[in-house]
C-alpha cells in the first residue's frame, strides 16, 4: 500500500517595510528558506540605522507551517512586537509592527500593505521630543528634503567596520583626533568654535557655516537650563563667512534639530541638471541636552553629501559640547573660588581683628616676646591667668607665629563637657560606641592634625581623662571610643588654666606627671587692672569695631569715662571691658561715650574681699609704699609707741617693724 505524503503548506506571499529614520524606507520581500537577519553590522541583509540595535539583534524565520516568525538573538535591548517583549521566537501575524530602537518593520501578507499609522506619526507628543502641530508651505518644503537622520555618530565605534562601508573613514578619524586636541588647549568657547567650526567645513566641503550656542546666562556652569532652548535662545560663536547671521539660516530645520535632538542632512529639489545644496545641522550636547547646534550649508552644483558627512558633524558636535561644558564648568568654579577667596580673606581680616593682642604695655610686650620665643619651637605651653585675661589670643598668637600656621587651631573648652562628652570630643568615637553614637565621630586631636590644639580650663579635666592624654602627649597613639584601630597624629598642644595647679596636685585632684609635662613653658598673662597702660588702648580698639559694626558715629570717650575705666578693677577683665564697650556703644544716646554708659559693676576683682564700689572722680590714687607706711605708722600711734604690740596687730616681727622705721627715719634725714 502506497502511501501519499501531505503537500507541505504554500508559502505566504509576505513582505516587511522597514521604517529607517535614518535611512528611509526599504521594502523586503520575504522568500522561503532565506532567513532575514537584522542588526547593526553591515554584514546583515537589514542593517539597523540605531545605537540600541545590537550588531547581530534579531532574525526573520520561515516556520514549516510557511509561516514567519522573529527570534530575539539575545539582542542587548530587546526587541517589540506590537510594544510587547519578544522571548526567543515569536510568530507574526499580518500588520505586526516589530520595533528596535526608533525603528519600525511593519510586517504584512501580500501584495500591498495595509493602511497603519507608525507611532512616529502621531499627532501627540506626550514626551515633549518631537514637533506637533501644522507646519507653513516653507516648513513643509524644508522637512520634505530631509534624506536621513541621526541621534548618535556611529563613526569611531568600530574602525575597520566603518573603513569597510565609509572608505572616509580613517580620514574623519584622523581629523577628529587632531581637533580634539585642538579643543584641550582651547581656554575660552570662541576659539573652539572657530576652530570645531573649521574642521566641520573641510570635512565636509561646505563654504557656509555657524556654530550656535545659548546666550550668556542661559546655561552656566554645571547647572543647564531646565527648559527647552528655541532658536531665539541662541547666538551666533563663529560663523563663516564672519557677516553670516541667524536670519539667514534655515531657522525652522535649526528648531527641529533643537526638538527632536537628532542631526539633519536636507537640500532642496534639484533644478535642472543642478546638484541640490546640502544642509547639514546637527545638536551641541551638553549634560546630554542638545543646547546649540552647528550649521552648515554648501552652493548647488557641490558635492553630494552621504550620511557619513553627517557622522563626522555629529562627532565634532559632541567634541564642542565636551569642551563648552568643561569650560563653564571651570569659570564656573574659578568664580566661586574667587568668592570663597575673597569671603576667606575677609574672615581672616576679621578674625585678625577680633584675636589681635592690643597694647603698650611692659607687661604685654614681655609676652609678646615669650610667644615669638616659644612659637619656633614645638614645646607644649602652659597659659596661666584670670578668666577674661586673654589666654586664648595669646595661644592663637602662638599658632599663628608657627610654622603651624597653615594648619587647623582647634579649640575645647574642658569645663565644659562632662567626663564622657570630653573623652569622645578629645579621641573621637566609632558608631554604637555609646548611646547617641549614631555615625563615627573624629575626635579634637583627629582635627587639630598637622596643627595646634588649645584646651582651656585643663584644670577642671578628670584624672581618668588626664591618664590617656597624658599617653597623647607623650607621643602615643591613641583609639576612638569604642573603637580599635591606633591613630597617631601630629599636635601641638596649648594649655591655659585660671586654677592653681600646685594646689590641685597637693590635694590629689591634678596628676604630678602631666603638670611637668604641661609646664614646659609657662607664660603668665597678667590681669587687665596690671596693665593700666593698656585699658584707654583696648577701649578705643572695641569703640572702632563696634561703631564700624553697628553703624553709629561716635566721637570717643568723655574724661570722666577714661578716669573711670582707669580707675576701674576690671574683674572681668578684657572680656568685661569689650561687653562694657559694646553695651555702651549700642545703649549711648549721645556722640561720646559717658561715665554712666559704662555701667561699671561693683563685682569684686579676684583675690580681693568683699565689694568694691566703683570709684569716684575725685579718687587719687598713691604708691602702695605711701599706703603701708601711713598705715604702719598709725598702728603704732594707736598701741601708744608700743612696738611689740603694734608688729603683733600687723602680723610682722618685731626685727622687720625695726628696719621699716630705721629706713624712714633715715630718708626723712
């Protein structure tokens, strides 16, 4: 028995029409056992126009049935068939519109293809990318001699690839080479238009050319402007010839490239036996916006432009943009840093102002000898004085005479923090150490590095606390709080107290080790009531300031004030006489500073008992030797010439009353 096969399936008569922005339409007719492969490489029966498309992306199949089908060749962004993901192979049914990138392949079944409406003609354009609306006569006769497209050059991704189809090639390569070049000496935007302008138009033989860029202000820097730029956004950088302007361009074809963000190749209808004129416009891109473009044009009867003219275009425009946003970016930030400069120069006018030690006084120069002595040297200091004295500005000094003086002063205050809080600003800490620790802390000693560190009120530090910065101080790394890593820095470090040290190493309460290593050099700063000779000086200096701060016009201080703040203990000392000041300054209501715009407290200055009054403008003062004198010698008047009673009540011995008066008796001869 014979038996008869089955006839395979007809094949279906089936075409594709690919929808190429780039290089137009083409009509494929689909023939049985002829796979049709799709992909970026020349070497595919549809070379894909598009920077999505992979170089081997897809693949037409006939199917046994006599049917077609895509398959998906693992392509690197997929491809769509009617806006779905095809996954491996799919079939195709009439009218399907298979998508890679901005290009379309309509399939269809026989002879004519059916009425469909790619999605790039549609009227709506809810991603602002393309132009909508109704176009002039002019616009519409332009946008009909567009010949091809392009988002992106192609030109330089593979070499011998492009060699093979764009012999020109190896040419633009070496042109773009040198002009990149160029481009990276170029220090301001004219010069590298001129010069990207230059190269476009002998790459491509035009004899008219203009490169467009926004106006001062609508781009700058680092910050690109949020809206779409237009035509009347730009100006014209370079231009050849030099009297080329704007309105002589095609100015509609310039907004579409703006619009839509892919470069043109278009030229009216040929006239004659007249080759047509070439106009190529491409994007300037910056920040992956197009915000210029370059335009170029060549005469009718030119040479005829191909789409690797437009490659080359594309590459010099994104050469320009490179350089234009590195050069905003640069002047952009040589403006702030001239800001910042001139912002830092002024704090530090001000900072000066406010940390100058002021005076004329032996006592100061004393110290300002001390410090210009100690300031060479890396020896750590020890201030000693009254709170308000000026410790601070003379450690400041200390940093500022320094070969450290370009590194951080970092300031703490001990008397301030809790013996937990101090150990953590002192060494720093490691996240979790602690509750609160929520991120790594560095410590005082991290910061200071390469600088000095002033601690104030060292005295008032806990002897746990003393016993691991003495470690620091001698040279030893130390750990963050909670943390295990070893850190060593280099530190100078000042210390200034207002307590007794001696007292509080005798009690206990102020290790014996760390007050010699502290001791190196001690520089004692007097109280302001030793150094009268500064008082009028330092008042004079907060007056300036304050008036200059506040605005006010003020003509000085009255007699009566000066007397008064001479005469005056200053408790609070230098602090005390710059609030004084300043209340004064902002209170007064007259052009000089009085007597009762002082408001002088009647505190009592350290060491002495009880309070004192603020003195009156008829107090003399006299030599404290004229005081014990008249004072001795009235006690001894009240026991009657008894000497051994009289030495008792002042506490002396009777061998020292003895010579005080022989001593007397004798200058009085």
């Amino acid at each position: 028995m014979i038996r008869l096969m089955p006839a395979p399936p007809a094949a279906i008569d089936a075409h594709i029409l690919v929808r190429d922005p780039t290089s137009g339409p083409l009509l494929i007719p689909l023939l049985p056992a002829e796979p049709i492969t799709l992909g970026r490489a020349p070497g595919n029966r549809v070379i894909l126009h598009d920077e999505r498309a992979s170089r081997s992306h897809a693949e037409l199949r006939p199917t046994p049935e006599g049917r077609w089908a895509i398959h998906d060749l693992n392509s690197r962004n997929g491809t769509l068939v009617d806006g779905k993901n095809v996954e491996g192979e799919q079939l195709l049914n009439d009218g399907d519109i298979i998508e890679i990138g901005a290009i379309e392949i309509l399939y269809y079944e026989g002879s004519q293809p059916p009425e469909a409406t790619s999605k790039t003609d549609s009227d709506t354009d809810s991603a602002g990318e393309g132009i909508t609306g109704e176009m002039s006569a002019d616009v519409e006769e332009w946008h009909s001699t567009i010949r091809y497209r392009r988002n992106r050059s192609r030109l330089l991704d593979d070499i011998p690839s492009s060699a093979r189809t764009a012999p020109r090639a190896g040419q633009a390569a070496a042109e773009l080479c040198r002009l990149t070049f160029s481009l990276g000496r170029a220090t301001e935007i004219t010069a590298a238009a001129n010069r990207a302008l230059e190269s476009a138009m002998l790459g491509t033989n035009a004899n008219r050319g203009m490169v467009l860029l926004p106006k001062p202000g609508t781009a700058r820097g680092d910050r690109i402007t949020d809206h779409r730029l237009t035509v009347t956004d730009l100006i014209g950088i370079a231009a050849v010839p030099s009297n080329l302007v704007i309105k002589a361009t095609p100015t509609d074809l310039i907004a579409t490239v703006l619009a839509t963000d892919e470069a043109i190749l278009a030229g009216p209808e040929t006239v004659g036996d007249q080759l047509p004129a070439i106009t190529i416009i491409a994007p300037i891109r910056v920040g992956g916006k197009p915000l210029g473009v370059i335009y170029l044009s060549g005469e009718p009867g030119g040479a005829d432009r191909s789409p690797d003219d437009l490659e080359f275009v594309i590459a010099v425009c994104d050469a320009v943009g490179q350089v234009y946003e590195n050069l905003s970016t640069r002047d952009a930030l040589s403006s702030r840093l001239a800001t910042t400069a001139s912002e830092n120069r002024q704090l530090r006018e001000r900072l000066g102002e406010e940390t100058r030690m002021v005076g004329e006084s032996p006592a100061l120069q004393v110290i300002t000898k001390q410090v210009e002595r100690v300031a060479a040297t890396k020896a750590t200091v020890l201030i000693r004085g009254e709170s308000g004295a000026g410790k601070e500005l003379v450690a400041r000094a200390i940093h500022e005479s320094s070969d450290r003086q370009g590194g951080p002063f970092v300031c703490l205050n001990c008397a301030a923090l809790s013996e937990s809080l101090l150990e953590s600003e002192l060494f720093g800490h490691e996240k979790g150490a602690f509750t609160g620790a929520t991120e790594k802390k560095a410590g005082k000693f991290e910061l200071a590095d390469g600088g000095t560190l002033f601690l104030d009120e060292i005295g008032e530090m806990s002897p746990t606390i003393q016993a691991k910065f003495l470690r620091v101080l001698e040279g030893h790394a130390f750990e963050r709080v909670g943390g295990s890593k070893r850190l060593k820095v280099d530190v100078r470090v000042v210390a200034a107290t207002n307590r007794n040290l001696e007292d509080a190493v005798a009690s206990g309460g102020f290790r014996r080790d760390l007050y010699f290593r502290l001791r190196v050099v001690e520089i004692a700063v007097p109280p302001l009531r030793k150094r009268p000779d500064d008082i009028d000086l330092l008042a004079s200096h907060f007056l300036g300031r304050f008036a200059r701060e506040t605005g006010r016009r003020l003509e000085g201080f009255t007699p009566e004030a000066l007397a008064a703040m001479q005469a005056y203990h200053w408790p609070g000392n230098i602090r005390e006489l710059r609030n004084c000041i300043e209340r004064a300054v902002v209170l007064s209501a007259s052009s000089s500073i009085d007597v009762s715009d002082l408001a002088l407290s009647t505190l009592a200055a350290p060491g002495d008992t009880g309070k004192i009054q603020a003195p009156s403008a008829g107090f003399s003062p006299e030599p404290l030797a004229d005081v014990e004198k008249r004072h001795i010698l009235a006690t001894l008047e009240s026991t009657g010439g008894n000497k051994s009673k009289a030495a008792g009540l002042l506490g002396i011995e009777r061998s020292t009353l003895d010579r005080k008066l022989a001593r007397w008796a004798k200058a009085e001869k």
